[in-house]
C-alpha cells in the first residue's frame, strides 16, 4: 500500500434522461374531446327554459274579488315601473271605489312608491284584511307583518320582483263605519336587491 492519497475521480454530469411530455398532452387532448362532444350533446338537446303558465287559485269566502281591479287602482297602476309579475297585487274587493289624496311621493327620484285611499261598502275592517291575506298569499306574496304601530288594522307582503327588486305592499285601515270602510293601498319598490 502506498501512502499516496487516492484521487476522487472527476466530476461528470449527470445522467441525461428525457421525460416525455405526450402522456399529459394525451390526457389533456382526452378532455378537450370529451368537452366538445358533452357541448355537442348539449346543444343538439337543448329546449331552452319552458316556462309552464300558471293559475291563480280561487280562493272560496270571503269577500268576492272584483273582475275589474285595475279600474279603482288606476293611479298606481299607471306607472310602466311595476314589473308584470308584481302587478298580481292590483287586486280590490267588489264595491271598492279611489278616494281622493292618491299620491306617488318619488316618482321619477329612483324606486317606485304609490299610495292610494280607496273605499269599500259592506264589508268590515276584518274582512277586508282576509280578503288581502288570502288573495295576495294565493298570487305568491308573503305577509310578514300585521296591524299598524297605531293599532290599525293593517297588513304588510313582500315579494321578489322580475326587476331584480323586492316589492312591498301594504293594505291599512283608516276608518271603519258599519257600512263602509276607508283604507289606503301602498306599494313601494324597496331598496334591497333580491
């Protein structure tokens, strides 16, 4: 043996290997086919939305519904601003009649806001908060408040417009006599997006 130090042997570079990139672009390929042909069965299968019609329900008792509504509120609903799935609250009892004092606070300001006094004979003030309960529950809109901070009959629904916007309703009583009772009908767009 010799004292002579062992000499490492020189650097080399490392080994070259080539990893091939056709087994991602094989699985890639794979799913752009897949894609298109899922779009293709789409597209050929495709009826759009189907908008089934819907009908109001009756609603048996209690005061009779007028054919005409849109005759007594006439002033709120004069407005192009309501969206068609919220004029289903134009709604009055027979034998209601527009008082004076009919009122569209912000109209042309932003959101929509129109009261009207009406008047309805023979009916009391009970009867004609049912009315409203009923009918209005029937054509989708959901009470969620009754009776005024006053004690006053009244009763206050809410629903989502088409305009991308809740609606809220109000039906109170102002007055009420053993033959006729004074309300006033309100229907505001409210701030708050759907």
């Amino acid at each position: 043996m010799s004292d002579v130090p062992e000499v490492p042997p020189a650097p080399r570079p490392p080994l070259t290997t080539t990893t091939s990139l056709w087994p991602a672009g094989l699985i890639l390929g794979l799913a752009v086919v897949m894609l298109g042909v899922f779009m293709l069965v789409d597209f050929a299968t495709n009826k759009g939305v189907v908008t089934v019609p819907t009908t109001i329900p009756t609603v048996v008792g209690g005061l009779p519904l007028d054919a005409k509504p849109g005759a007594a509120l006439q002033y709120c609903l004069q407005s192009e601003e309501v969206p068609r799935n919220i004029d289903s609250a134009f709604i009055v009892p027979e034998e209601t009649v527009p008082r004076p004092g009919a009122n569209t606070p912000d109209l042309g300001a932003g959101e929509y806001d129109c009261y009207e006094p009406m008047a309805t004979t023979g009916a009391s003030s009970g009867a004609l908060i049912k009315f409203f309960d009923t009918q209005l529950e029937a054509r989708g809109w959901s009470l969620f408040s009754k009776g005024a901070s006053n004690g006053d009959p009244q009763s206050l629904f809410q629903k989502a417009g088409s305009d991308g916007f809740y609606w809220e309703l109000g039906v109170t009583v102002n007055k009420s006599t053993a033959s006729r009772v004074d309300w006033t009908f309100t229907i505001y767009q409210n701030s708050d997006t759907v």
